[in-house]
C-alpha cells in the first residue's frame, strides 16, 4: 500500500540522519522542507522531498520517483497545509474513573493540592472510584480519551496506573491498558505506578505500603507482563527517598525501567535517585536546583516537564530555559489525568512551552515530538519525519506558518490524522 501526501506547505521535522533525542543547542533544530510531498509505504516513511524534485524528475531518478503518483493507492493534496509528526505523549494516567472538578472549586477556595490530598481526596478520591469501577467501564472511557488525544494529534502515549492502589485494582487499570495497546492504532507503553499514594490504612506505616508494592504487586505485574516501566510519586508528602530506591531495585529485577515524578511539591531528592538507577525520565521538576541540573548532565535520563499541571495548580515553573541553556534536553508531556491535568491537548502544552517557559517552536516542536518520543523509549521508531519510521503524522488545516501551531493557543489545529500509514 503506497500514500503520497503532495503539495505539502510545509513538512516539519524531517531528519536525514535521525538522533534518538535533541538536547541543548540541537534542540533549536528542526529541519523543515516547504512545497513537499511524503511518500509512506505500508505504513513506514519511505521516502520524502521538495515538490520540484519529484515534479521533473531527473533522468537519474529512481523507478519509485517516476511512477510515484501513478503508483500510489491513496493521494492526498496538502495544498496550504502543514505536515508534523506525531505529538508523543509520555506521560498520562489517562485511565481513571471520575473527574475530579469539586477539588478543583475546593481549590479555587483557597485549598492546597497537599490539603485535599491529606484529608483523603485527590489520587485517593480517584483510587474509590476506580476500585468500583468495572474493567470494562474503565476501558471504554480510556479509549474514549484515547481517540480524544488521537484526534488533537497525539501519535504514541504512555499511560500509568496509579489510581489502584490495591493489588487487584492496580491489576485491572494495567489490563485496561494492555487492551488500548492491542486495539488503538496508537504506539502505547504501560507504566506501573503502585507507589503513587498512600492508602488511608497505611498512613501511620507507609513501609508496609512499599513492601506490599515490592513483594505482591511488582511480582504479579511482571507475571503478566503488564508494564514496560515503573514509577514512584518521590515526593514530599509521599514516597521517600528510600522508598524510591528500594521500589526501582525491585522493578528493575523484573525488567521494568524507572521513570520517576519528582520535585513537584519540593525538591525531595526524586532526580538524583532516578539517574542513579538509570531512569528514562524524571518527571514534574518544578523545583530544581543547581545540583538537579548538574546531576543531569551527561545522563540518559530525559527532564521532562509537565505544563498543564504547572498551569492547573498554578506551581512554580519549571526552568526549561536554564536547563536547555546548560545543554540538557528537555521534554514536555501533558499529565493527563483527573486532579492536576485535565487535558489531553499536546496542542496546548506546545503553546505552553513557548508562552509560559520561553522555548522557541523549533525547541517546542522537539519537546513534545522526538523528546518525549525518548522518554517512553521509541524514539527509533517515531517521533520525527524519518525514513523507516512509522508513519505517524498530522495534516493541519490551513495555517499560515509553523509558528502558527504554539501561537494560535487552545485552537485545534489538526485537520486529519494519519497512525502506521493509515488515515484515522
Ligand atoms: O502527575 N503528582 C502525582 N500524580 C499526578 C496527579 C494525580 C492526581 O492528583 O490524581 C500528577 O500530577
Ligand atoms: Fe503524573
């Protein structure tokens, strides 16, 4: 099955020699081609270009360039529109049961995040309702949300769970997750995050919690082989330092890789245990220091960013700036979930990224495309315009410029989506 997209006005993010992430400088670099077409073979890029050069091809052209209009099974004219891959999104706890807007007037109230958390609502709020919740009706919501993100131009996600909290309802929200990656056209990873909360019962001996956490829930996760990574909320008010480390351990034997939430309510420690046990990602980072920033130099851990709780919750910001600046990558997710992110708009987090944290688009483009493609580990396999990658794109409507996509916010500029080839 061959598709050209020709007449494209601009094609964004194109990489002749692809790199598995941009940090620093690099992230300034986002290889364009105007008056383009792309060519996807049963579902991979295999080939792209200028206009000019496929209109009058020269005599040394390829087979597959003369006949490419005649070949092709499906044509789509981009005339005025824009072509950019995939958002990825790599870091959502998109399957939940119910929203939570009655914290969030609570909040506007004047109550904290930590206030309602320790009063029994926030993430235990949503562990009640999940616990009551079937299989199925946590299924048909996430895959609901799922075709939401699908349609504002989300390509590949990563999703947690963490609202379960007990041996079984941790279970179903993973097997929940198994069946969105064995049905969406999406490229799905699944993060177990049993640590995310404290349950009421625990409250006076939280290491009871983690060893329940490392010797029933990591060894039956791993028996179904339900998560590709694991996570810990290290922060102040939840997980310890020490509870971090000894739950990464216990992952780590099970083949499951770290990726953390840290210093979102105070710098806790979360980014030096994540580096050292090799984490693809920390996660949140509204508080950091020198010492974060240098603890993450020349690491193969991804800082990512999470803007829309930043924004929800109206926390300190996260300095992205400093952080490019200082030569580090930077990668910026949605969090999706009910009590500090209720927003699956990647869309959104690039316009966030430039307006709030100062990053240009070329740097927002690669935050939320190749970045975050890193942080859930597949950047080899999206994340960019590449030849051999999936074919996981979105046709704008017509824009003007590719500033336009971060400056024209909470505008769903998104007109057709395109996952493995194959238009949604
Ligand atoms: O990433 N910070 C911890 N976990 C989520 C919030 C979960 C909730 O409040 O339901 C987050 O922001
Ligand atoms: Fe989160």
């Amino acid at each position: 099955m061959l598709t050209l997209i020709k007449n494209i006005k601009e094609l964004v993010g194109v990489e002749t020699s692809p790199k598995l992430r941009k940090q620093g400088k690099e992230m300034a670099q986002l290889e364009t081609i105007k008056d383009a077409y792309l060519l996807i073979e049963d579902g991979i890029i295999s080939k792209y270009g200028a206009m000019s050069e496929f209109d009058t091809p020269r005599p040394s052209a390829t087979p597959l360039q003369e006949g490419m209009v005649e070949n092709a099974d499906v044509v789509v004219d981009a005339t005025g529109k824009i072509v950019c891959p995939s958002f990825c999104d790599s870091h959502t706890h998109l399957v939940y049961a119910n929203s939570r807007e009655h914290e969030f007037v609570d909040k506007i109230r004047g109550l904290s995040y930590e206030e309602i958390a320790k009063r029994g609502g926030g993430i235990l709020n949503s562990a009640k309702a999940t616990a009551a919740a079937s299989e199925d009706e946590l299924y048909d919501m996430a895959q609901q949300r799922l075709e939401e993100a699908m349609r504002l131009g989300t390509g590949a996600i990563e999703i947690k769970s963490g609202y379960g909290l007990t041996t079984e309802s941790e279970l179903k929200l993973l097997r929940v997750i198994r069946r969105l990656k064995e049905n969406s056209p999406m490229t799905i990873k699944s993060n177990f995050l049993g640590a995310h909360g404290i349950p009421m019962e625990y409250r006076r001996h939280q290491e009871d919690y983690v060893d329940l956490v490392i010797n029933e829930m990591i060894p039956r996760v791993a028996a179904e082989g339900l998560a590709d990574f694991i996570d810990v909320f290290c922060d102040k008010g939840f997980f310890t330092v020490d509870d971090t480390a000894r739950i990464l351990e216990a992952g780590i034997k099970y083949g499951m890789r770290p990726k953390i939430h840290a210093n979102e309510m105070a710098i806790s420690g979360g980014v030096q245990v994540g580096v050292k046990y090799g984490a693809i990602s920390v996660d949140h980072l509204e508080q950091m220091g020198d010492a974060e920033i240098e603890c993450l130099k020349g690491s193969e851990t991804m800082p990512t960013i999470l803007p829309g709780c930043a924004f929800f919750l109206s926390l300190p910001l996260s300095p992205a700036r400093k952080m490019i600046d200082a030569g580090l990558p930077v990668a910026m997710a949605s969090d999706y979930n009910p009590g500090t992110s209720p927003s699956n708009n990647m869309q959104l987090i690039l316009s966030m990224a430039c307006i709030r944290y100062r990053l240009t688009p070329e740097e927002a483009f690669n935050a939320t495309t190749i970045n975050t493609a890193y942080a859930m580990g597949v950047s080899n396999e999206v994340g960019s315009i590449a030849v051999g990658k999936k074919a996981n794109f979105y046709i704008t409507k017509p824009i003007p410029s590719l500033e336009y996509m971060p400056y024209s916010f909470g505008e769903n500029k998104v007109e057709t989506v395109f996952l493995n080839g194959k238009q949604i």
